[in-house]
C-alpha cells in the first residue's frame, strides 16, 4: 500500500489505535480509498499476502469495520464509513476505561482491607498455594489458604479473615 507523501506507517498506526492490527488497518484503509473491492484487487492495493486477505477481511467484519457486498466469487468487500467505525472504536474504548476506573477503586478496597491483615498475621502469601507435609513415611496434603471473608473484600476488617 502506498499512501501520499509516503506516510504509509503513520495511517497504519493510527488505525492500530482503533484496534487493527497492521494488516487489518493497511486493508481497511484501502477499502476507504477505493471504496469497493475484490478480494484480489483489494490484496495487491493494500499489500495484504493473498494468503491472509480472507481472514483479514472476516476480521475486519466482524469488528463492524468492512461489511460483503457479494459473496460469490469474485468476493466483494466495503469499507463501512470511517466516523462510524471510528466512533463506535471510541466509544468502546471509553467502555474500557471506565471499567479500569470502576477496578482500580475496587482494589483500593481490597488492599486497604488486606494489608493490615496480611501484616498482622505474617502471612507471606496472599494466594493459595498447596504444600505437603511429610509425616511418618505418608504424604499429607495441605491447604494453606490465606482466604478473605466477604466483609474483608467489602471494606469491613474481622480479625478472623485469615485461615490459618
């Protein structure tokens, strides 16, 4: 694929930004530029292996970004309009960083909760690992399971919240 002013990898890792990967943002970007495409064509012009343009462009369906306009050979693919895709990229992006958000107070309260507790009772681990224990020629397998109860992960601190 060659852009204007050889700035090939610059709209490529912009489209990256909207969550192509490098084949999928050269195809896309070729399918915006001549609007319409068979699959052939659409490989030479974006510079996708032949090999891989089916699967690119079932990807990029599948991400709303092209949509088949026929599907008997010659496969015909078009671009979906680039505010659209564009817009619906951001506004799942936004969903994400929402839900960051949301994660981040939740273990704010989590840790809050569990480092005095972990303090208090020297526990070294706050995963639940599984040793053995050897007694008299017999293998006995044992939890240790430092475990929160709800009320710990709730904000509320039992000095009971480790097993021990």
């Amino acid at each position: 694929m060659q852009v204007l002013n050889g700035k090939e990898r610059e709209v490529v890792e912009m489209l990256r930004g909207y969550g192509l990967n490098g084949y999928e943002a050269k195809a896309y970007f070729a399918l915006l530029a001549v609007g319409e495409s068979k699959v052939g064509q659409l490989a030479r012009k974006s510079s996708v292996p032949q090999s891989k343009i089916y699967e690119i462009l079932e990807s990029l369906n599948d991400k709303g970004f092209v949509e088949l306009v026929e599907d008997e050979r010659p496969v015909v693919y078009k671009a979906i309009n680039l505010k659209d895709t564009t817009e619906k990229a951001i506004a799942a992006k936004n969903k994400d960083i929402k839900q960051l958000q949301k994660n981040v107070e939740k273990l704010n309260r989590v840790l809050e909760a569990v480092a005095p507790i972990h303090r208090q009772h020297e526990t070294y681990r706050l995963f639940a690992p599984r040793y053995r224990t050897w007694k008299k020629d017999e293998a006995v397998a044992q939890d240790y399971e430092p475990t929160l109860s709800t009320s710990v992960i709730s904000g509320h601190t039992q000095k009971n919240a480790v097993k021990q």
